[in-house]
C-alpha cells in the first residue's frame, strides 16, 4: 500500500508529480477587465421597461458592490417577483438546506426554487412578462444552479415567456473530464448528459439545454444570452464573492470538482472547518499526523463526523496555478482514501446511491472497488468525451 506520507507530499505538491507548472500554456493571462453581462445594461435594460421582470438571482448577482435588483429599481425597472436558487437569495443556506420563500423590502415576493418547488409555477410565471437569469456558476455538474435554469427555462417555455440569461466567467472553463452522466442517474445534482467538468459558461450552457432539446417534451425556451466583455477561454478569472457558503476561495472551487465525490462517502471534505473542500479526511483515516474536527459552522449545521477528531491529507497549500493548469478530476485522492479505510473494514461508500448521482454512473464506485487504475478509469470516459466535445462545440460562443 502507498505510504501516505508520501502521498501528503505528492498531493500538496500538485498531485502529480509528472505535471509542471511550467508547461501552462503562455496564453493563460489573468484579465482584470473581465465584465459579467450583467454590466452590459444598455444590452438588456430597453427589454426591461415598462415590463413586469421575474429575477432569478442570489448574493453572487452584483454590478460591483451593488445587488442588481438594487441597481434595476433605481433605474426604474419593476422587479415584480424574485427567484432564487439552493442556498438562498443570501447565500447562506447549508447544502441541501430547503429554503423557505420570504420577501425583499418587504414587499417583493422571493419565491425558494430550492424547497417544496424546484420549478416555476404556472401561477408564479403569470406574474412576469419576462425574467431575467444571473447567478454566479462554478463549472462543475453538480453545481445545482445548472438544474435550477434548466427549470427556469422549461416554465418559461412551458408559458411563453422571454429569458435574458446575464452570463458569467467560468472558473473551471479549461476542464472537460469526468464520466458523463447516464440518464438513469439524472437528479436535481445532475439533470443532462454532460461530464463533471463541461467547460463552458453557464450561457453556453443554457444555449445547450435549448439546443440539444433536454427541456420537457422538447420544449425551446427564447432565451437571449447577454455575453461577458473581454473574456476568453484563457482567461483567468476569481470569484470576486464566494459562490456559495463552502466554495470560499479559488483553491476550493479548483479542488470541488475532485473532492465532492467524497460527499457519497463517509470522507469529511472539511465542511464545519475554515478550509471546505481543501481536506479530506475521516476517524480512522491511519498513516497522517493532519487532523481536523469539523464543527457547526455558518452553511454547515450537521457537518460530517461533527466534533470528532478526522485525520487525512491537509490540501490548502496546494498551489492555486497547479490546480488551474493541471486541468481535470484527480483520481488519486479517491483511489487512495478509499484504499486506506478499506483496508480497515470501514465502510467507505454510502448506501443511498449518492456517489452514483455524483458521478452520474455506477462505474466508477465499481472501478474504485476493484482496483482500477487511475489512468484506466480515465481511458473509460475518452470515447464519452469525445461525443461530448463535439456537442459542445456547437454552443461556445467565446474563443
């Protein structure tokens, strides 16, 4: 068995260790220009007059320190009713939270999209004439902002409405990897058949579910995508507000798409602790002196193994560029977790087929079991992603 001494090292080193830093591509240039569409206002603000507007939104939905919504009341706009997505209108609900409806000042209605309803009703759609879609996505399928504008767009379609879809960066733009999902594994954590990372804005996405004809019976929305200004597939962009209440820095939102799968397990990924999804750890977890002990914590109530001390491999000083250059799903700290408990009996995948909704096959829990190679786990997705590059293609409508 792999000494995890060693394995601490070549993790906190980039992971692995035949990957450089310095083969990067040059073109990769940090863009401090980069404008989301929601600042293109003279692009979408004429649409919006003298229109009875349905928002979707959440914390991330800001033209600079200002809230959109604020910024389209004060140009007169009516903000008729607002949507928002798991974690709520504040961002500050726990993963899987229900979140209940509420008001903003005191008076616009906020309907919860993440709760009872997950879609749009029929009654809430006749109170707008047109919506507007901004919120801050990460990349990443089971990202359930993906699932909530795929929801948004079939009640739009379903009732004849417009939707202007303000785009956003894509931190993880560079990376296509990871099984694509197979239809029987479709939930709210993975509703189409794209891999883990789909490289592409949430715009390019939702010009794929229209495309593509993922929506109810076929249905195409008329969606209109209001594009970013000096953005590119090279260029690097930082959150300028956490996504949500565990993705709080770039470090966290590179290791996510990797470090999730352990949500399906009984692995803490750091939630209850100040480094969510830059650890991994569990009780038993034998061979590291790292320790940790998550604690409730704000967007973490009932974290994994609370107030119980976990050991295992300590990722928050990992290189923020290695993670970004050496795109893809690393495999190794799955492979290796599950290795380490494994050999002490412990039960490593949960029993309610969430790894498998994660994942969005049951290949990979097999693979893992059996003790597939990390290379060969790969070459099995190759011919997925092949086909999905090619659809992909179609929808990407930045260089």
């Amino acid at each position: 068995m792999l000494n995890y001494y060693i394995l601490s090292f070549l993790l906190i080193i980039g992971c692995d260790p035949a990957s450089k830093i310095s083969e990067a591509p040059n073109s990769y240039v940090s863009n401090e220009m980069i404008l989301p569409g929601a600042y293109q206002l003279e692009e979408y603000l004429p649409e919006l007059i003298n229109k009875r507007v349905g928002i979707v939104v959440n914390h991330t939905s800001t033209i600079g320190n200002t809230h959109l919504v604020d910024t389209l009341m004060a140009k007169g706009v009516i903000i008729s009713s607002i949507f928002s997505p798991e974690h709520g209108f504040k961002g500050e609900g726990d993963a899987g939270e229900s979140i209940k409806d509420g008001k903003y000042k005191g008076h616009i209605p906020v309907y919860s999209l993440y709760g009872k309803t997950k879609k749009p009703s029929n009654l809430m759609m006749a109170e707008v004439d047109i919506l507007l879609f901004d919120i801050q996505d990460v990349g990443v399928r089971f990202y359930t902002y993906l699932s909530t504008l795929h929801y948004v767009m079939e009640a739009a379609a379903e009732n004849n409405k417009p939707v202007i879809l303000l785009d956003r960066p894509n931190p993880n733009i560079s990376r296509v990897d990871g099984p694509v999902l197979k239809n029987e594994f479709s939930s709210f954590v993975g509703l189409h058949p794209v891999p883990i990372l789909y490289g592409l804005t949430i715009g390019e996405y939702g010009q794929m579910v229209n495309g593509e004809g993922w929506l109810a019976g076929g249905l195409t929305c008329d969606l209109r995508v209001v594009r970013c200004e000096n953005y590119s597939r090279s260029s690097l962009y930082e959150l300028p507000i956490a996504p949500s209440p565990n993705l709080p820095n770039s470090r966290s939102i590179y290791l996510y798409p990797s470090l999730c799968l352990f949500e399906g397990t009984t692995v803490s990924v750091g939630r209850g602790t100040n480094s969510q999804f830059q650890l991994f750890g569990h009780p038993k977890f034998k061979g590291s002196k790292f320790a940790f002990t998550p604690r409730e914590n704000k967007g973490a109530k009932y974290p994994k193994h609370q107030n119980t001390i976990c050991y295992g491999i300590d990722l928050s000083e990992v290189d923020i560029d290695s993670l970004h250059f050496n795109a893809g799903l690393n495999l190794e700290y799955l492979i290796s977790a599950y290795d380490n408990l494994n050999s002490q009996e412990v039960q490593f995948f949960n029993e309610n087929n969430f790894f498998e909704k994660l994942a969005g096959t049951d290949l990979l829990r097999n693979q893992i079991k059996n003790r597939v190679e990390a290379e060969e786990i790969r070459a099995s997705w190759q011919d997925d992603l092949i086909q999905f590059n090619e659809v992909r293609s179609r929808y990407m409508i930045y260089d």
